[in-house]
C-alpha cells in the first residue's frame, strides 16, 4: 500500500485529509469504495433512497483516469445491504468518465 493509498483508507469521501473527524460518524450510513482510485474510502449515503444506492454514483475525483473527471462505482446485483448506521453495503469501481 502506497502513501496515497495509507491516507484514504478508511476515511469518508469528500472530507479533506485534515479535517479534525475525518472518519465516519456512527449515526451515519456509509457505502464502502472497493476498487479503482477511491479504494477503500466510505461514502455517506445517509438519507439515500433505494433507487439512489442501485443508480450508483459518479464521484468527482483528481485521481480518475481524466483529471477533474469522474469514478464511477455501485452496487453489485444481489450483494446483501444491511440496513441502519454504520457500512451498509458496497459500491464497486467500474470505470472513469471525463
């Protein structure tokens, strides 16, 4: 595992690496990054619908393919969610747009 790597593992998308509370807060719900650039990261899906969590999400990053572009991830068909706070499900790296 490279520095970069070291530095957003377990951290929430969209936090700066500085920020005094940079993991996750235990009354949100999280969906674990797994793959691609954003590896190991958790993003807040606190409040999403269900429909929300199937479409994905295209998350802007400077560590895309293009910079300034998008990783795109979501869920796997079928892969268990559990409902509540904390991880409650997985979003899988499937590619980069512009």
């Amino acid at each position: 595992m490279n520095g970069d790597e070291q530095l957003l593992r377990g951290r929430v998308y969209g936090l700066d690496h500085d920020d005094p509370h940079p993991g996750p807060l235990a009354h949100r719900t999280y969906a674990a990054l797994i793959g691609g650039p954003l590896d190991g990261l958790l993003l807040d899906i606190h409040g999403w619908r269900t429909e929300e969590i199937d479409d994905g999400a295209a998350l802007p990053t400077e560590l895309s393919r293009w910079p300034g572009g998008r990783a795109l991830y979501g869920p796997r068909p079928g892969e268990p969610r559990t409902p509540g706070p904390g991880v409650s499900c997985r979003f899988h790296y499937s590619g980069d747009a512009p």
